[in-house]
C-alpha cells in the first residue's frame, strides 16, 4: 500500500493502463457524486466488502479513496493481506479532490 498525494493519485492514475479506481465510501457518500468510471465497494460492509474485493484482479492497480482518506487507508491494508499488489491510497479522500465527479443522484 502507497499513500500518494492528491497529485501524485491523479498522475499516476492518469498515466497507469491497468488502473482500477474504487470507492469504499457509503451510498449516502456516493450519492453526492463518484468519481469517474469507479468502482463501488462499501468498506462498511464487512464480510461482504472482503468477498467483493476478492473477486478482483489482483494483477490490476487499484487507485482507493473514501470521504477524507482513513476507511480508503484500511481498505488499502485489506487488500495488502489478500494478496494485491497495488493498492493506493488517495491522502484527504474525496473531500480535498479537484478532479471531476459524476453525480448519481
């Protein structure tokens, strides 16, 4: 797991062609909007967040965020002890991104 800047998380991500962007935050959070072609997996879920996660790639980089950066943190420790890789966490999470959301709503 990598802690990456809100720069370096959008290079990177940018730049990286098997780039998976997830989402561990509520529908309550989602629904204020995602960003773009994320996928959404609730940490909050318990059990089932962890079978989720591993019918994952685990050959794919995995760009994590939340609402602030902590629940991505775990999510990205999880992902570490199952076997992935590539798991990196976005510091500040959704709260300080600049980049574009998609609204569910």
């Amino acid at each position: 797991m990598e802690d990456l800047t809100q720069e370096e998380w959008a290079s990177q991500l940018d730049s990286d062609s098997d780039a998976i962007v997830l989402d561990v935050r509520t529908d309550a959070e989602v629904a204020d909007g995602i960003i773009p072609n994320a996928i959404h997996i609730d940490i909050y879920k318990g059990q089932e967040f962890i079978s989720e996660i591993e019918d994952l790639d685990k050959s794919k980089n995995y760009y994590v965020y939340c609402r602030s950066g902590n629940r991505s943190g775990q999510a990205c420790a999880i992902m570490d002890e199952l076997g992935f890789n590539n798991a990196y966490n976005l510091q500040g999470g959704i709260l300080e991104w600049d980049g574009d959301l998609v609204d569910l709503a």
